[in-house]
C-alpha cells in the first residue's frame, strides 16, 4: 500500500490510579499514537514509549525525533507490501524499537482493513478470548497492598503481579500469599537487584510463584543463567529479550524458564511472532507483557496474547484498570473468568475517539509527501 500520508499525535493520559515501579511512579501517561494513510484507509498504532527513560532508553521525544526525521522519509510515498517489508526499510535504523513498533501495527491495522481481516487472523490466533492478570505496583506499605490486590480479585482478576524492589520484596510478596494461599502469583523486579542483592530473593522459592520477572539488569542474560540455576521458581525475561536473536541466546543459556513478549519492545508484532513460534517449538511458556497502554496497544496485545504459545495470563487488563477515558470507541472488560474478548473487527477492531484523542494531544504533526 502506498503511503500518503503519516500524523504523529503525541498524547498525556491521567492514569486512573498511580502506578509504581522500581523506576518510578506515574500519575499520567504520554505515548504517540501514529495514523497511516493509503488508499483511503487509516491505520492506527501505539508507540508505547512514555516520557522518561525508565523502562528503556526511548522516550515519547527520541520517538516522535526518529518518527519524524528517520522512518517516515523511508516509508512516505513508497509502497509498503507488509510487516516484512516495512522491517527491511527500516533496519538500519539501530535500536528505536518502540518508534518502530508503533509504525508497524498501524501497517498491520491498515493492511487488514484493506484485506477485511482481523489482526488475530493475520497473525494466526486461535483463541477468540485470552486469559489475562492484573499488574499492581508498589504500595504504601504490605497492608496497603493486600488490599489492593483484594480488590482486583473481588473485580474478578485470577492472576496478579506484583512489583518489587529491594527493601520491599519478600516480604510485600509473603503478605499477599498469606492473604490468598491459592492466587495465581508472580512478581517483577524491572531490573532493580544484582547477582548478589539478588540473593536476598531466595525465600521467594517457597511462595509458589507462577515466575520471578526480571530481577537482574535490563541488558543481562549471562547473570540470569547464573541465578536461574540457584532458583526453583522460574526466572521469566523481560527487559533483556529485545529481538529473536536474544530469545535464542536466552533459550541457549537456560538463562530463563519463561519469556514476556511486548511487541514494543522487540521491535513489532512480527518480531513477536518469530519469538512466539521459537519458544513454542522448544516448548517455553511465553506470556503477553503490557506498557500501560490505551485501547490501540490493548487491542493488538489481546490478538497477540490469543496464538497457541501464550500459555500464561497476560498484563493486559481490563481499560478501566488504567484509564476513566480511553481514545478508543471500544472499551474491554473482564469476563468473569477472568479473561478478556480478543477483537473480531478488521484490522486492530478498534475504532479512534476523536474528541478524546483531541482532549488528551499534547501535539499532532502530520507529514505528507511532496
């Protein structure tokens, strides 16, 4: 399809409630929705980068910066064939995977439009409801989070995830146990411990964790090798998995038992997909990760989260979990069992709430060819 045109909104979202990790707590949230023109079509896309370089190096302005200056001169006026083809264009574009991600579900959004295809059919989904968990961030105190934790499972979430860091890990994690003996559990350090403060972690093998994710640095394999062979619980890895190329060493190694896939950061839902069938063959769980994100993202996360290997509930959540409003028409909700409907529209199955999108825009920038 030939590109005509690309719009860059870059947006800020008053989050619901605050979210807290180990690198820092947010009370709103920035992203750049992207829209691709062709054909008279539109595509949608969600780079979730946000404003500060916690998560990884790219922020909302690096993204918008290679957005603009790097691959739209490469993809405007040209004709784009398909997620393939848009990777090769871009890759020598080093790193920026969330600036590329975002570009890449809007081509899938487009393309399936014009195919009258849902993204889960293009991408080869076989479930048409996923099952999914809820991610609660550092609280005031053990207390304080149980009772938040006790509220998401009165609301009907089989699975939660809770944050730590050092000084607030065991023992937030052996509080929430006693509390529900029987709860599908897991915990994500977001990089914040080493090899050694890591060792601190141990008791955690006695809790009957579903996975302890991402505990040592966000560029690290060899480490988490080191430590998975001193855990029961498996190590999953987040942060460190950014292409397919990683999740190979990472399976080499044994470096981990379980892997999180966040189409962002590896660079897009064709990267996922090659990740996705790696770890199937070689019979690894592999689970759906989540950036926070409004119905766009949320909507491509739940037709990845619905191909065979995703095995574990997702970070994907319900919308009212992160936003009052949302800048889609479509809003998702739990099912009582604790899942979430996988869109049966064409292309992402969501459709843009214009007034929101124009409520929450911080800037919008639309680059045409000459």
């Amino acid at each position: 399809m030939k590109i005509e045109s690309i719009t860059l909104h870059h947006l800020r979202m008053p989050l619901a409630a605050p979210f807290e990790t180990s690198f820092g707590r947010e009370v709103e949230r920035e992203c750049v929705i992207i829209s691709l023109n062709a054909d008279g079509l539109t595509g949608y896309g969600e780079c979730v980068a946000t404003r500060d370089p916690g998560y990884n190096y790219e922020t909302t302005g690096t993204a918008l910066h290679i957005l603009k200056d790097f691959i739209a001169p490469l993809i405007l006026g040209r004709d784009v064939i398909n997620a393939a083809d848009f990777r090769q264009r871009v890759s020598r574009i080093r790193g920026h995977h969330l600036a590329k991600a975002g570009v890449e579900m809007a081509l899938w959004d487009l393309l399936g439009k014009r195919d009258q295809k849902s993204l889960r059919e293009m991408l080869g989904g076989t479930r048409e409801k996923v099952e999914v968990g809820v991610s609660v961030g550092l609280q005031e105190s053990p207390e304080v989070l149980v009772r938040t934790v006790r509220d998401y499972v009165e609301q009907g979430y089989a699975r939660v995830k809770i944050k730590i860091k050092p000084g607030r890990d065991v023992g937030d994690a052996s509080a929430v146990r006693r509390a529900f003996p029987n709860l599908r559990l897991q915990v994500d350090a977001n990089s914040a411990f080493t090899l050694e403060s890591a060792q601190s972690l141990k008791p955690l093998d006695d809790l009957n964790l579903l996975l302890i994710e991402q505990p040592l640095f966000e560029d690290d394999i060899w480490d988490h090798r080191k430590l998975q062979e001193q855990f029961r619980t498996p190590i999953c890895l987040d942060e460190s998995i950014v292409s397919a190329r990683h999740a190979r060493y990472a399976l080499e190694m044994n470096a981990c038992r379980i892997i999180n896939i966040k189409a962002g950061r590896v660079g897009g839902l064709s990267q996922a997909l090659e990740i996705h069938n790696m770890c199937r063959a070689q019979g690894i769980p592999v689970w759906c990760g989540g950036m926070l994100e409004t119905g766009v993202g949320r909507a491509s996360n739940l037709a990845l989260a619905s191909l065979p290997g995703f095995v574990l509930p997702g970070d994907i959540s319900a919308s009212d979990r992160y936003y009052h409003r949302d800048i889609t028409n479509e809003k998702f909700s739990l099912n009582a069992d604790s899942t979430i409907d996988v869109p049966r529209g064409v292309g992402l199955g969501v459709t843009i709430d214009e007034d929101a999108l124009k409520t929450f825009s911080l800037a919008r920038l639309e680059l045409k060819t000459n």
